[in-house]
C-alpha cells in the first residue's frame, strides 16, 4: 500500500516536468499545476451586481403588465408608477379598489414565479391611507431574488469567459453581491470587461409609427402612452448624433428564448445569426404575421441596434440581426447571445492586472527560496544524523514534496505565490517529525537499550508528540482556509496538504525505509 501510494503520486507529479506539447495529450487526470494570476500574468476582476437596478426592471415590467390589464378590465385610474421599490396606482373608482389589487398581485406573480419562484406569499398588496392601491415584495423575497440574481449570474459569467477561450478562470462568489472573476495569461483584459459589463438583454419590439422620434427630442410631441424613447447604434450623418426611435414598452418575444447564436456574413457585411426554442419560434412567428409592414426594433441592453421593416411573416424559428457590425463586434454580440442576459448589471469596481514579467520574476524568486531552503535542510540533516538516518529522512522529504505537488496536480489546484510559500515551508515542516523520532532514539540509546529496542521505541513515542504538533497547525490551517479568501486559502490548502503528507513519509515511509535497512545489515550499533 505504501508503495503504490508513492507511485500514484510520482505519476500524477509527472506531468509538471514534462513538456507543454506532451502534457497536453495526456488524459485530462494527469494534468499540471495550474499558475495563478500572480505567477502567469493577467486581470483580477471584482464585479458587483446591480441589484436596485435589477428590482426597478421586473417592477417596471409588472407596471406594464398591470397597465394592459387594468384597460382590459376598463378600471380608471390616474397614476401607475414604481416609487420607493413599491408599485402603487391610483384608483378613480373606490367600488375598482379590490379588483386593482387582484389584478396587481396576479401580474406580479405570473411574471416573478417564472424567474425567481417568488409566490403569493412573498408578495404584499394592500391599500394606502390616501386610497392608492401598493404592490411590493416582502423583505424576505427581495433577499432571495438577489442571492439568485448572483448565482445565475455566476453562471453566465463562466460561460461567457469559457466561450472567449480563457483558460483556467477562476470565478467566485464574494458576500452577497460581488463576484471576483481572476484571468490567468489574458492578453485583452479590455475586451472581457467589454464582455462582462454588457447584460446582454435582447428584446424584440414593435416601433410606434404614430409619432415621430424627432418632434418628441424637439418637444413638439409627447411620447404616447406605453412607448419610450430609445437610441440607435447608427448616427445621423448630418448631426452625428444617435439616431432615435420611438419604441413599445410591450416585449413580442423575449432573447431568453434564444437557443443558438453565430456570427456570419451576408451581402459581404458581417452580421449575427440567432435560433429559437419551440416557445419563442411560435411567438416570433406570430409577432411577424400580426405586424407585416411594421419596423419591429431589435433591443439591446436598451438600444436599439436594428429596426428592420417586416416583410413577411417569419416561421422559421431563426433571424438574421444586421448592423454596424464589424467581425469582433459580430462574434462578441453572438457570444453575449449564447451565453445568455445577465438578470441585473455587473458593475466593475475592481480592476487589477499583473503582467508575465512580473509572473516569471514571482516563479524564479519562489523557485530560488525553493532550491535554497531544500538544499539547507539537506545539509542540515545529513549533518546532525549521518549519512544513512540523515540520508532516509531527506528520501523521505523528496518523497513528501512529489506526493505534495502530485495531489495539488490530481485536484487541479491552481499554484500561487503564497502556495509556493507554503510548499518552502512544508519542506521544513516535514523534517519535524524525523527530527523527533531520531532524537528520540538517541535516548533510548543512551539508556543502554539494543538498536532493535531503541529504533521501536523512538517510532512509538514520538508519535503522540507528532501527532499533536501537526494536528494543531492542521486545525489553524482549517480555519484559514474556511474563514480566509483568495490567497490565503492557497496558502491554507497547499500546507494542510504538507501535513498530511509529511506525516505519512517521515513516519509511515521513512520507517518502512529503515526496517528494510536494519533486517538486512542487522548493525551492533547506529550511527545517529
């Protein structure tokens, strides 16, 4: 068992001396340490999600669907807006007061069960002193909304920096709204920000055509009721200024029903290709049959980047989006597409970068403590136990190193600059336990104890001592790594695994090593 533990760790230590050509080939198990931001090179990247701005989306978007069903129903009111996190309404007719709030609390579950799971439960509609009829979440439901906000978006950002071909990223979740995403060996650390801060909602929408964007910017019109005002991507070539379009608040068909994207060329100009699942084909295709003639605008993080007149009713289930495209812009659009809308912005409010000069100095100066501290205590045990004890118990080191780097290598762990920290100062921990157990000897020798007696006794009674000294230091390595973040977990993790490891090969190896010694040279005395 001892032997085909020190195999399994030579071979999985294997790989961080090969050459990168060959390592590559090798089954996705038998992979090299992974270099951290500080020894590669690259960008660290503190995010944080925008959650207030999340919230006044989805309660502008039941307003919306309140509004519709209030003119169904014919109830009068004269104000519908979101104010203070809240949705309130003001109600002409006192006899409409009960069917506003069943209207309300039905519209805000319908559109929040289908994203968060959030029920009547966690949804209070009641009616003010002054009459107006208020809608909000609970306390308890806001925070929820927010976590999962987080996770999905966790989840859309590693796709997205998956999808750019980064890798080895490191993306976690820091408190309840911040996300720290680090790019070893990033040489556009600009285009992912790019990436990252868009949302990427994509809605597809009706222009109003009764109003013209122009006499709305000049104020000789007002917007009608239910519409906005939004920019294009294209200019006007006489002003230079955003062109403007007049668009329906009403979504036809959502981009999360989007299921494949592509970047591709048609009449030699780049454009962005997009499919949709069965829900969404069967809502586009109404939309462009109900609305031939009309410009329906392709919404975009709230701009409009094309507005394209339907021609014909389109039943395929797939579009083409035209633009001011260039290639990058046409694949990083689709890229944003495949990956999915972020449900709330991601503010950058961190930035860092570290570049591969700086990286390699970091390697050679840990590699250079490395060698140092190593060949010190090599020396030092040779020196204070002679060649053969002092010689078992540096095997013993070198063994303990390879198991180190061979299970940091089986975990895919990524290597930092405090990790190699912790593996210098593993090599002198290791050497603790032989030095214990030798000079435990030693006593048991100077009692006029037989070398049999002597070696037995110095392995059995040092080993309460190692075990308590290591288990101590284990248990402050265990709070590190669950109270700590960043590098120091890397710190915590490489020397908890040193521990262990060091006590297997000082004890469990360095002893096999000398047992097989003193049946076969069956010595008078030692030399200790």
């Amino acid at each position: 068992m001892i032997l085909a533990t020190l195999v399994a760790g030579l071979v999985t230590s294997l790989p961080n001396i090969l050459p990168t050509s060959v390592s590559h080939r090798l089954p996705d198990w038998l992979s090299p340490l992974h270099l951290g931001l500080d020894l590669r090179g690259g960008s660290h990247l503190l995010l944080e999600i925008d959650g207030d701005a999340m919230l006044r989306e989805r309660l502008e978007a039941i307003v919306d669907a309140a509004r519709t069903e209030l003119r169904k129903e014919r109830v009068a009111y004269t104000e519908l807006g979101v104010a203070d996190r809240r949705v309130l309404v003001a109600v002409r007719d006192v006899a409409d007061r009960e069917k506003t709030t069943r209207i309300l609390r039905d519209q805000a579950i319908q559109l929040e069960s289908g994203v968060f799971g959030i029920g009547g439960a966690d949804i209070t509609v009641k009616t003010l002193d002054d009459g107006r009829v208020v809608a909000e979440l609970t306390e308890q439901a806001v925070k929820d909304r927010r976590a999962k906000a987080l996770e999905q978006s966790i989840e859309i950002v590693r796709r997205r920096i998956d999808q750019t071909g980064t890798s080895e990223p490191v993306i976690q979740r820091q408190g309840e709204s911040r996300i720290v995403v680090q790019l070893p060996g990033v040489d556009d650390p600009d285009r992912i920000k790019r990436l990252l801060g868009k949302t990427a909602k994509m809605t597809f929408r009706l222009v109003d055509t009764t109003v013209a964007a122009e006499d709305v910017v000049r104020g000789a019109a007002r917007l009608p009721v239910g519409t906005e005002l939004l920019d294009a991507d294209e200019r006007d070539r006489r002003t230079g200024a955003p062109v403007k379009y007049v668009v329906q608040r009403r979504v036809m068909v959502s981009g999360d029903t989007l299921t494949d994207s592509q970047p591709s060329f048609q009449d030699n100009q780049p454009v962005v290709t997009f499919r949709f699942d069965t829900a969404g084909a069967r809502r586009f295709a109404t939309a462009t049959e109900q609305n031939v003639g009309k410009p329906f605008a392709i919404v975009l993080d709230g701009k409009v980047i094309s507005a394209p007149v339907i021609r014909e009713p389109i039943r395929g289930g797939a579009g083409i989006i035209s633009g001011n495209f260039t290639v990058q812009s046409a694949k990083d659009l689709a890229l944003l597409l495949r990956a999915g809308a972020l449900p709330a912005p991601l503010k950058i409010i961190e930035e860092r970068s570290v570049g591969p000069g700086l990286g390699a100095d970091s390697i050679k100066a840990g590699s250079i403590s490395a060698i140092i501290g190593l060949t010190l205590v090599v020396i030092f045990m040779f020196a204070s136990y002679g060649p053969l004890f002092g010689g078992i118990a540096n095997l013993a080191l070198a063994l303990n190193i390879t198991l180190l780097i061979g299970i940091l290598s089986a975990i895919q762990a990524t290597l930092t600059l405090p990790g190699i920290a912790g593996i210098v100062l593993t090599m002198g921990m290791a050497v603790d336990a032989n030095v214990l157990i030798y000079e435990r000897v030693r006593e048991e020798l100077r009692t006029g104890k037989s070398p049999l007696a002597a070696l037995d006794a110095g392995y059995s009674r040092a080993m309460a001592t190692i075990i308590d000294s290591n288990l101590t230091t284990l248990i402050a390595n265990l709070l590190l790594f669950f109270f700590g973040a960043g590098p120091v977990r890397g710190f915590a993790v490489t020397i908890s695994i040193g521990i262990v490891t060091s006590v297997f090969t000082a004890v469990t190896v360095a002893r096999l090593f000398t047992v097989i010694w003193y049946r076969r040279a069956r010595p008078a005395r030692l030399a200790i």
